[in-house]
C-alpha cells in the first residue's frame, strides 16, 4: 500500500459531550475565548447554554456573532480584527458549518494575516493557528473534523475552497443532544451533505484504505436512518447521523472531493444555495458521469445502499444510483435547479461550470472533466 497520512481532531461524541466545552479550552491554556456563532444557534439556547459552561470555568469570553449562511470573505476579516483587538486566545465556534468555517478564516488571518483569498486553494497556510474547539450543532458539514475551509468571495462570487492541515481543530465535540433542535429540512439536508461527502471521498482518486471504509459506513448509516430520523426524532437516529457524518469527514478530510462539490461551491457563491440543496439535484448525475472511470468503487458503493448485488459490478452500480434517487425523491427535497433557480440564472451556467474547474476539489475528480461537460451535466438536471 502507498504511503498515506490521516490527520483528524481530538474527538469527544456522546450525549452531554457539550458539558466539557471549558474544561476542553482551559487544557488548551484559554484565559479569554473568542466564541463564534449564529442567531439561529443563539435563539435555540446553545450560545448561552456554552457561556455558562465556560462562565463555571472561570473562563471570559468575547462574542462575535457575524456569521451567515455561506461565510463571507469581510465577516472573517472583521471577526480577524475583533480577535486581535480584544487579546483572545482559544478559538471556540459553535454551529453548523458556517459558523466553524468562519472560526477557522478568522485563525487563519489572526494568526498569518492578510485577506482570506490569500489562501485559497492547498496548503497556502504557513503558520501555526491558534487552537480551536469546533462544536457541531448539525450532522453534516464536517467542519469540525476537516482541513476544510469554505469562504464565499463576494466581489468574484464564488466560494473559495481552503485546504491545509493545520485547519484541523485541536478539538471536536459532537453532542447528538443537540440535534433534537434542528427542523426536519436542517437534519434532512446536512444528513445529504455528509453523503455526498462520503460518496465523492469514496471514488477520489487519492482516498485509501483509512478514507474508504469511513465512506462505506457512512453511506450505510445515512441511508438506513435519516428516514427514521426525520419521521421520529428518534435519538438513536439522530445518534447514528452523528456517527455517520464524523466518519465522512474523516473520509473527505483526508481522502478530498470531487467535480460534484466543485459544482456545489461555484453554485453557492452565485446563488448563495447550501450544499444539502444543491446535493440532491447534482450527485446522482454526477455519479453517473464518473462511472467509467470508477465502476468498481461505484458498486462498492451500490451493494451499500442496495444491501445486495446485481449480476455485475456495472449492474450493481447502475442499480445503486437509481435507488439513491429513489431515496431523494422520498425526501422533501428539490430534484431539479429549476425548482430553486429562475429561468434568467440558466445563462450564468456557464461562467459557473468555468469557475469550478479551479476548484481544488476537481483536482481529485476520477474522471476529468472540462467546462463544456460540466455545462452539461447542470442542463441535463436543470
């Protein structure tokens, strides 16, 4: 086997994990903690629920609120600003992948400077970060495990794909408890995220042996409870999203993505469209277009979500995706762009499908791909 690397966080899981937030940031030398966050996270109670836990500790904290949906390029930079002004140490983000993706620009330029798109694309990071302790409040982004950075340039309307090990938090801590708040549409699509994840980590052209069995388990999960869990609330299946979305980002973290995402990160700075929205429209046809260069990993993939196998590899495959589309049609979610999109956004396709080609997760595509196929494949889902 090759020589491979497989970098994740200190990882705490578990109902009532949150409860060791402070104790997490005091054995991290925290003294004052910038703490990143949503309203959304505020309004649910999450937000003053971590400053008791860190008020019991003894430890102040700094609030910087500014983040939204698809992080931009000035909040980043003005939450950089609020860090050095106020001499906070411990980085602390709580929320979905957002708010951790704006935590992780804000260490960045804390600590190296400069403007976010400084540091697009790979290992562009060169000093230390200061240390940081991501709490997800979903089951999806994968944030709070990868090497990932998400950042939407507003002035070229993309987003930027930042990629490096030192993003990798210092601590993760993933409480299912706190899942219980989320809508049905916020479990539905995060728990979509974390498959796409899992799926383009699979058949990337540099995953290995550690990547590909999170991405198999992963899909398994995923696909087995996140009907339950949406019906029900069940905690058990909230739990094994949880499980389910950790092991993807292990995955992708390590093992990268593909021309799906690459898709997804162009079409989410156009349009400011989450990922669990653009998932469901993209991935399958995706999957299908990458097929000839991946067959084998393809069913891999197929015999999981099939619980079977078909009578070849390419049977198997085939048969896997057209039930993954089955499983989306069963979910409350759009199939095609024209349901989130108006007719006038079909005419930018083509400067998007352009811009995903310099994104850094088209490098690890198992089939490559031009513009003019990428056109394609969005007018064949529009």
């Amino acid at each position: 086997m090759d020589i491979t690397k497989f970098a994740i966080p200190e990882i705490i899981f578990g109902r009532g994990s949150l409860n060791y937030a402070g104790q997490c940031a005091l054995r991290l030398g925290a003294k004052k903690v910038f703490l990143v966050s949503d309203a959304g996270i505020e309004q649910a109670g999450w937000v003053q629920r971590l400053m008791d836990i860190l008020e019991k500790e003894g430890i102040e904290w700094v609030y910087y609120p500014g983040v939204t949906s698809n992080p931009r390029d000035f909040q980043v930079e003005q939450g950089a600003e609020l860090y050095l002004k106020n001499g906070t140490d411990v980085i602390i983000a709580i929320g979905g992948g957002s708010s951790m993706d704006t935590a992780k620009g804000i260490a960045i330029i804390a600590s190296n400077g400069g403007r976010i798109r400084d540091y697009e694309g790979a290992n562009r990071v060169n000093r230390p970060l200061p240390p940081m302790v991501l709490i997800t409040t979903t089951a999806g982004s994968g944030s709070d495990i990868s090497q990932f950075c998400i950042i939407t340039d507003v002035e070229r309307a993309l987003k930027m794909s930042i990629i490096t090990r030192t993003l990798v938090p210092n601590i993760s801590i993933v409480d299912p408890l706190i899942l219980r708040t989320k809508t049905e549409t916020l479990i539905t699509q995060s728990a979509i995220d974390a498959l796409a994840h899992a799926i383009e980590a699979y058949t990337s052209t540099i995953a290995s042996e550690f990547t590909k069995m999170q991405s198999l388990k992963a899909i398994d999960l995923i696909i087995r409870n996140l009907p339950r869990a949406v019906e029900t609330r069940s905690l058990d299946s909230l739990e094994q999203l949880s499980i389910a979305s950790v092991a993807a980002s292990m995955a992708f973290s390590n093992a990268s993505l593909g021309v799906e995402h690459a898709l997804a990160h162009s079409l989410g700075g156009h349009f400011d469209m989450r990922h669990g929205v653009i998932h469901p429209i993209l991935l399958t046809a995706v999957m299908r277009f990458n097929l000839d260069y991946a067959e084998d990993r393809m069913a891999d993939i197929g015999r999981v979500i099939l619980n079977t196998t078909m009578g070849s590899p390419r049977e198997t495959a085939l048969a896997g995706i057209e039930k993954l589309e089955d499983f989306f049609d069963s979910l409350n979610v759009s199939r095609k762009f024209r349901q989130e999109l108006q007719d006038k956004d079909k005419s930018l396709l083509k400067t998007i499908c352009k811009n995903a080609l310099n994104d850094a997760c088209n490098l690890t595509n198992p089939r490559p791909a031009s513009w003019q196929e990428l056109l394609k494949i969005c007018k064949e889902v529009w």
